[in-house]
C-alpha cells in the first residue's frame, strides 16, 4: 500500500520493488540520508474531535468508523476490565479531549472538520501497559502518516492531501499541551529522525554482495523485480507438475499473488481428480512463498540490525537496562517453552532465535525501528532484531491483556490495513424492487463500496416471459439514478456462478477472473458478506405445544458466515470481515415474489418501486405484456358481425350436439317404448343431430303474435301424442319465476339465446388469446423438438446398429468421445438463428479448434519419439547449479510481472479473421467446455493408427453433424480435410460413418 494508509513493508515484503532500488535504498540508509520516524511499539488509535457535539471520537477498526467514532465513555465500556490497557486508553483520550477543547472554535474545524472529519493516526504510550520495549512515560503520539479524512454523508473514505490539517496540529500542540500539563500528560507530532551514518562500509558491502549472489543465482540484473527472484526461486517445486507450460506459468503468478492471476479453479478446470489435487495443493502451501523470500529477507534483516545499531527510542529512559530485560525474558520463555513439550511451539522458538543468532551477543535496541516513505512512495519499516524478539515474547504474553486486545484486533482489522470495506451482495433479483434498494442503502452505512452479484439464472414468468440477470442489472441502474445512490460506491454486475455462498469466498481469494479484473478484491479490501437480521426460518425447533418454530431457538440469517473473519485470504493484504459487525435491518416490505404476482396479474406495481420510476419501464425492459381490459366495443363488433345462421349453427354445435347422445336421439325419434305402445312416435322429419324440438321452436319463431304460453301448449300437445299425459285441461298456476340460466333478461327467441351464448363465448375468447397463443407456441416448440429429436434418435439408431466394440480401439474411444459432446454442439449450433453466417462462422471455429489441439500434440509425440531432447517446461529450468536457468546472459528469466499491455484476449486469439463474430463468441464458449474431453481422449491413444484414424474421423463426424443440423449444406469457408468426409456424399454406413 502507499504511505497514505500508513501500512509499512518490510523491503522484501513489495514484491514489485526493483533490485536497483532496493540497492539505492540501503546505500542512502549507510550514508545516514533517510529521513523518517521512529516506530513504537504502543496502541494504536484513531482520533478526531466533533465540534458539532463537543465531544473526542475515537476509531480501532472500520465499524467503529461506520458508526461515527467512540465517545469517551463507550471507549471505556469497550475495554472494560482490561486492566493497564483500560487505564491507557481512557487516560489518553480524556487528556486528548481536554487539550482539543482548548483551541478556538475555528481551529478545531481546520484540524478535525465540523463533525470528526478527519481522523489522525496516532499511538498510545504508556508504562502499564505490557509492551516488549518498556516505555516509562505516558503520551499519546500523533505519526506523521496514516491519517484520513471521512465523507460525513456515506462514512467513507476520501483519499485527499491532509499535511496542512497535520501541519496546523502540528503548531496547536503547545497550546493543547497547555490544558494537561498539570496531569503529566503530553500529546506530541512524531519526531522526525534519520539514521546515523554507518562507522564502516563493511554491513554495506555485504549486503550488497548478498543481493548480488541472489541476483547471480538467479540470472536478475538491476531492472528485474522482487517476485522475478521468488519466482525463479518456485519453478522447481511447479515444472514436473503434469499440466500444460501455459498452466505452469499460471501456478507460479497464483503462488505470487499477482493482482489478475487465475484462480485455482480456473487453472485446474478440466485435470484428472489427482492432478488437481496436487495442484491444489501446492498453491496452498505458503510456506513455499516463504521459503522463496528467505534469502533476500535474511540479507535486509542483517542490515536493518546495523542500520538501528545507533538509533535509540526518544521515549526510553534507560536503554540498557531495557536491553537486559528483555534478554531476560526470552531465556524465560526458551526454558518454558523447551519444556511444555509442545512440538509447534517449540518449532516457532528455533527458527525465531536462529534469527537472533546468540542472545547474550545480539543487538537489543531501545526502539522497535524504523519508519521512512521510499522513492517509491511506500512506507517501509526497518525492524533489526525487534520482530524476532515480538514474535518470541509473544509467546509468553498469550494469556495477559495484551493478547486479548490483540486477539479483538484480530477479529476487528486495525483501519490503518484497511483500505476499503467491500460488501458482497449476491442475490437472484428476479425483479430487483424496494427491498434491495433498502439493503443497498443499509449496507453503505457501514461499509466504503458494495458489490451487487445479480444471478445469471432466469426467472420464468406464468405466461412464458423470463426475466434475465442483464434485464435485472439495467433496472437496478435506474433505481440507484431515481434514488441518488452514488454507482462509484455500488457496483453492479451478473455473477459468473450461480451459488450466492461460494462466490463470496472466490472474491476473498481473488479466484473469480471476471471480478478481479474491475478491481475485486483490492489490496487492502475487507470483505463481508451482505446478511440481515432477520430470522432464517431454517433454523431452530418447533414449540411441541404450538407447532411453530420458536424464535428463541432460531438463528439470524447472518449466522450461516458466522465463522467468514476467521478465514484468511490467500492474497497479500485482503481481509475477511465478521459478518455480524455488517449485518443490516429486516426490510418489512414485500419481496420479489409479490412483486412477480402482480406483474402476471396486471396488477399496480408502484408498490414495489421507487417513486420517479414509471411502471412502464418495468414492462418494457423485461417485455411482459401489460393485462389489458376488454374494449366492449370490440366485442360487439365481433358479435354483430356473424349473421344468424352463423349463430345458429354455432349454437346447434356447442348445445344440441351434445345433448343429442345415441340414446337421446332414440327417444326423440322413435319415443320411449311403454308409452308409445298406443300411439306414434314423434316422427318429424330432422337433419341428423339437430333436435326437432329445435326445429318447432325455429318454426314458432317466425311469427311475432306466438307467444310463450301458445309455445308451452303446444309442447303439451306433442308431448301427449307420444304417449305422455299433460293436464291441459287445467287451468294453470303462475309459477314463481326460476332465475334463468342466460341471466335476468328475457329471451323472446332462440336466436337471442344464441347470440348471447355467442357474445359470452366471443369474451372468453378474447379474454384468453394471449393464453391460447403461449400454448400453442408451447405446443408447436415441444412438438418440433420432439420430432428433430425423433429425426436426430432415428438417424443414430439405423447406424447404431452393431453395439458390439469396433476392431478399432480409435472408433471405440471416438464413439465415446462423441457421446460426450455432440450435444453441446448442438444446443449452441441450433441457437444461432438469426443469419446463416453465424452457424457458418460456429462450424468454421469448431472444426479449427479441434485441429489446433490435436495437431501440437502429435508434432510433440513425434519431436519425443526422436532423439533430440526436449525442455519440460519454457522457464528453462534444468538442474544444473551454476546456471540453474540454462539461458543466455540477455535473457536468464522469463518475466512474471504484469505487462504494461494488456495480453490478448483468448477469445480473439481463437477466432478466425473475417468470420462473424458471434458464431466465433458460441464456438469458444462450446469449445471451452468439451476441449478437455477431446485432448484426453486423444492422448490416450498411443498407436499412431489409432491417432491417424481418431483425428480423420472425429472431423468427419462433427462435419456429418453439421450437415445433419442444417436442411442443405452451406457453402464452407476451407476446413480442415479429412479423407473419409465427403459433403456431397449421402450419409455414408460402416466404417467410414460413426453415425453419431
């Protein structure tokens, strides 16, 4: 990081520093030429001061910032029952507090801002607390680098220049000092130090001379990196993996931590389970990081112990008896720890005293070391014998206050590492709504930047329509416009995975390629998983009582990253946060699957989005169609354009059709037996299916003076001519009028029957068109995939009739090979429907992709079939021990060091020129997907028959697939030839013909 955050390498730590400046560096701290500040081994802490409420603010870590800063008493309540680290941390603030409130109104705002704007970096100094170097006074020391300056509205941090705010403290402290002198207490600007000359140029020379051994070793001039050394140092342990040189090359830029590195996934895609096992583990195995900078780091920590061998603390009053201290000390602990028995611990103490080579002779000094921005505007740090001495001391300190406040450092990351808070938000956003707008808001009151990963599965609506992750990703981006959320502090993207839990662990350890090429994550990123605090109702036991779960026993939905802070990112410098400290507000709003049901219903959607966002913009982006009512004009358009005898026929086939069953057709024509015994049936004539009943009441009809009573009458009639009895004779009741199954209106005639029965039937029509219409498509596309994959299942069954094992074992391995992939060319053949060119541009590709991967191969099998040695890996890396590199002097060491320009893209890299561009994007897609299958089944075959034979035929069968795929052959650009394909020919049998 730069001196800006105030985090401070060791030199060997920046794998991007050049050897020449490393060199520069040392020879300007022998010459007595660097400037800096001492570094102490105090508490840190973050101050400012509120003029809006008169109050100190302190920050440990990012939440406490988020929240404003800690008052006076909620800083005490937080190290509570801490012991010396209470007293220090109260004593120093209640003092920094008093000396602020001793400056005119005007200069607390230019120092601090109005409301604790600005927040200095500074550490607390005081004898009770247990530190390695025993300071003997009590100070709160302000550094001279590291500080920030928050934006009061979002809490995050704006990267400005802060040395005047710092240079006006600086002149202020008199005054401040002023209201506190009287308790003993000081507040002081870190002195500015720089080193004393070296005596002798000998520690110069023999560093130097040890950079050079390892530069020699190596072949690295001046020019080379850091990480070209380690590097070098790594391709041993990688160049007898059984991967490709290209992945080779992959494993060493993971193992560096090089920013756009591929992740472990991406660089074992594709291996047999063992291989990417050993792979796997070999990038996790950190010590062989360590190991790599081992040299270099023993060369700059001998010279950093010469460098401090005159530079005391200015807070110690008695060097030497510190000195004798602490060697007292760690022979306690040597004994202790020889004696517990604890191989681990005992493991640590070795290689820690090994540093220090003889206790009783090594250089103790007063001051912890030193710190100085370097040409490069790095801070770096000088620490001699000071981290060996930290690490063994540690050890004996494991149950006093210090490591509990060390172990909530852990858990809280001290701001000063922390570059960015970086909140994850995965979700499927099926539409977005309110809901998320209210997470996303939530989620940047405590964090610097939040990423939105919309899932890339669809969502399908009742009515066919999907709603996609890039439809999600657009309307999101108009929500945040409407609601004035910053885009440079929320980042919208589709995710690569469909898991919302596994992605987030990808960003921690930079193995999603597509984040971390826009930045995720970045050195000095915490990142969080975004959980609210509502109850996952997955969790917890049932009430035996009640059946309900009881919220007593459920846990938040934050709980499932519980255990996230505790996981440690394989990159430099990025940080996992806890989860809980992050956790936002339950929206009490509806959800997504609300806001789906209103859409398929046609209901108000407004509910569910911003206010300034127009309802039709949700329709048009994810092209629903909105529910319209029915115009009634329409429909009495539609109904009064059909004559009558087109209502009649309607209504004959949709009533009288029906009830004119086989038996009922009986009856009407020939009467029931027992009754017409005596008399006639009811013989009038009648087209077949058409009720004769039907046909009187059609006669009736036609004249106007026939009432319904003469209709009823005469029914009685004919009713008693076939056998029944009617009381005609009687004079009849008014009956009680039955509600009508047509509705309240009267019906004078068969024919308002009918149109009525038509117009209901027209509205039922139209009402469901859209309906009928996705059925019928449904129908019409399940139907034509069925009958293509009938054609496609009848073509391999005719050929696929010998299911006995070819005498070839190529064609047995090609039949598997080809069950394998077939339909993955088929699904991204078939979907490239829009112009002709772009199948042909996928067959072109896919046909050059397969001759590019398998023609290399056999050049190689035939370069080890010779007698000429070949290298295993392009590094050059042989076993020799003058020149382990085997190169020349121009040339020693491939550089891994990210290029200035950018490396091409795999995409253009696969196509072919001039062929369209998105059959190319689909054949790369597809081929990613297969390549592997093909290149191991190639390799299996050893006999250079079988190779011959696998090779012809693979393109054979892939071309005969393309034909098959399409309804006549297209004209083809050149493809690869293969003797035993010809496009002109029928489908071709036996051998010559997979018929897959």
């Amino acid at each position: 990081m730069g001196a800006y955050y105030g985090h401070m390498n060791h030199l060997y730590d920046n794998g991007a520093l050049k050897f020449g400046l490393l060199k520069q560096i040392l020879k300007s701290a022998s010459q007595g030429e660097l400037i800096g500040t001492e570094k102490l081994d105090g508490m840190n802490l973050y101050v400012s001061y509120s003029v809006k409420e008169g109050k100190a603010k302190a920050v440990r870590n990012k939440s406490t910032l988020k929240a404003g800063g800690l008052d006076a008493e909620e800083l005490a309540a937080k190290f509570s029952g801490r012991g010396g680290v209470e007293e220090a941390f109260n004593t120093a603030f209640q003092n920094f507090e008093r000396a602020v409130r001793g400056l005119d109104r005007q200069d607390q705002i230019d120092i601090f801002g109005g409301d604790a704007e600005i927040f200095y970096n500074s550490e607390v100094i005081d004898y009770r607390t247990i530190n390695v170097v025993n300071y003997g006074s009590t100070e709160l020391v302000i550094h001279r680098v590291g500080h920030v300056r928050v934006d009061p509205r979002t809490k995050s941090v704006i990267d400005v220049d802060l040395s005047e705010n710092l240079h006006k403290l600086e002149s202020s402290i008199e005054r401040m000092n002023k209201r506190i002198a009287n308790d003993g207490y000081s507040i002081q600007v870190g002195a500015i130090r720089q080193l004393e000359k070296f005596l002798s140029d000998e520690p110069l020379k023999i560093a130097l001379n040890g950079i050079s051994q390892i530069q020699k070793k190596y072949g690295l001039n001046d020019d080379n990196h850091i990480n070209d050394m380690i590097a070098a140092n790594l391709v041993p342990h990688v160049k007898d993996l059984p991967i490709s040189n290209d992945m080779k090359r992959e494993v060493i830029l993971r193992l560096l931590n090089l920013k756009g590195a591929l992740g472990t996934p991406q660089i074992t895609k594709g291996l047999p389970k063992e291989v990417k096992t050993q792979v796997s583990s070999l990038i996790k195995d950190k010590q062989l990081f360590k190991d790599a900078v081992l040299p270099l780091e023993e060369v700059i920590h001998d010279f950093a112990i010469e460098a401090l061998r005159s530079f005391e603390s200015a807070f110690i009053l008695d060097p030497t008896k510190n000195a004798e201290t602490i060697r007292q000390n760690i022979e306690d602990i040597r004994l202790q720890v020889m004696n517990s028995g604890d191989e681990e611990q005992i493991k640590v103490l070795t290689k820690q005293l090994e540093k220090l080579r003889d206790v009783e002779t090594a250089h103790i000094g007063s001051s912890e070391g030193f710190v100085f921005v370097g040409p490069d505007n790095v801070t770096y740090k000088l620490t001699g014998n000071f981290a060996p001495i930290n690490q063994i001391l540690g050890m004996k300190y494991r149950q006093s206050e210090r490591k509990e406040l060390r172990e909530e450092e852990g858990k809280n990351i001290e701001y000063m590492d922390v570059k960015r808070v970086l909140v994850v938000y995965p979700g499927k956003f099926k539409p977005p709504h309110n809901g998320h707008l209210f997470s996303i808001k939530e989620a940047l009151k405590k964090c610097s930047h939040v990423l939105v990963l919309v899932s890339p599965i669809d969502r399908e609506l009742e009515d066919g329509t999907k709603i996609t992750a890039d439809q999600s990703v657009t309307l999101l981006h108009e929500f945040m416009r409407v609601e004035d959320i910053n885009r440079n502090q929320v980042t919208v993207v589709k995710s690569s995975m469909n898991s919302p839990v596994q992605v987030v662990f990808d960003i921690l350890n930079g193995e999603d390629e597509a984040l971390a090429k826009i930045g995720f994550p970045s050195e000095g990123d915490m990142v969080v998983p975004i959980r609210s605090d509502k109850l996952d109702p997955k969790t917890g036991s049932k009430d035996p009582e009640t059946g309900e779960k009881d919220p007593s026993t459920q846990k938040p939905d934050w709980w499932l990253f519980r255990d996230f802070h505790n996981e440690e990112s394989v990159l430099p410098n990025i940080y996992a946060g806890d989860v809980s400290e992050f956790a936002i507000p339950t929206y009490k709003g509806l959800g997504a699957t609300e806001f789906r049901e209103a859409l398929e219903k046609g209901e108000d959607i407004t509910k569910f989005i911003p206010k300034g966002i127009d309802p039709e913009l949700i329709y048009d982006v994810i092209g629903i169609k909105k529910k319209e009512e029915v115009d009634p004009e329409q429909i009495t358009g539609l109904e009064s354009s059909l004559d009558d005898e087109q209502l009649e026929e309607s209504f004959q086939s949709s009533v009288a059709k029906p009830r004119t069953s086989k038996g009922h057709k009986n009856l009407l024509d020939v009467g029931r037996k027992d009754l017409t015994r005596h008399g006639a049936p009811f013989n009038q004539a009648r087209p077949v299916d058409i009720s004769n009943a039907f046909m009187k009441n059609e006669d009736s009809s036609e004249d106007p003076e026939v009432d319904v009573e003469e209709d009823l009458e005469e029914a009685s009639v004919s009713a008693a001519i076939a056998g029944h009895v009617s009381p005609t004779c009687k004079k009849k009741k008014k009956q009680k009028k039955k509600p009508n199954y047509f509705g309240e209106m009267k019906y004078n005639s068969r024919i308002e029957i009918m149109k009525e029965l038509k117009l209901r039937d027209t509205i039922n029509k139209f009402l469901a068109v859209e309906r009928k219409k996705f059925i019928k498509n449904t129908i019409n596309e399940v139907s034509n995939s069925f009958r293509l994959r009938s054609v496609i299942r009848k073509i391999i069954n005719e050929a696929d009739v010998e299911k006995n094992p070819h005498p070839s074992t190529a064609i047995n391995v090609l039949e598997v090979l080809l069950d394998k992939i077939v339909d993955i060319f088929e699904d991204g053949y078939k979907s490239l429907t829009t112009d002709v060119t772009q199948r042909q541009s996928y067959r072109k590709h896919i046909l050059s992709a397969i001759e590019n991967e398998l023609r290399p191969i056999e050049l190689t099998s035939d370069l080890e079939s010779g007698t000429e040695e070949v290298n295993e890996i392009d590094i050059n890396i042989t076993d020799e021990d003058d020149d382990p590199l085997n190169a020349n002097e121009e040339d020693k060491f491939i550089d891994v060091r990210p290029k200035e320009e950018e490396e091409e893209d795999p995409v253009e890299k696969f196509g072919i020129e001039g062929e369209e561009p998105t059959g190319r994007d689909h054949a790369f897609r597809d081929f990613e997907q297969v390549k592997s299958e093909v290149v191991t089944a190639y390799k299996g075959l050893h006999n250079p028959d079988d190779r011959e034979l696998f090779y012809d035929y693979l393109l054979t069968n892939v071309k005969l697939y393309f034909d098959k795929y399409e309804e006549e052959l297209v004209g083809a650009a050149e493809e690869p030839e293969s003797d035993s394909y010809s496009p002109d020919s029928p489908v071709q049998g036996g051998e010559s013909d997979l018929g897959v």
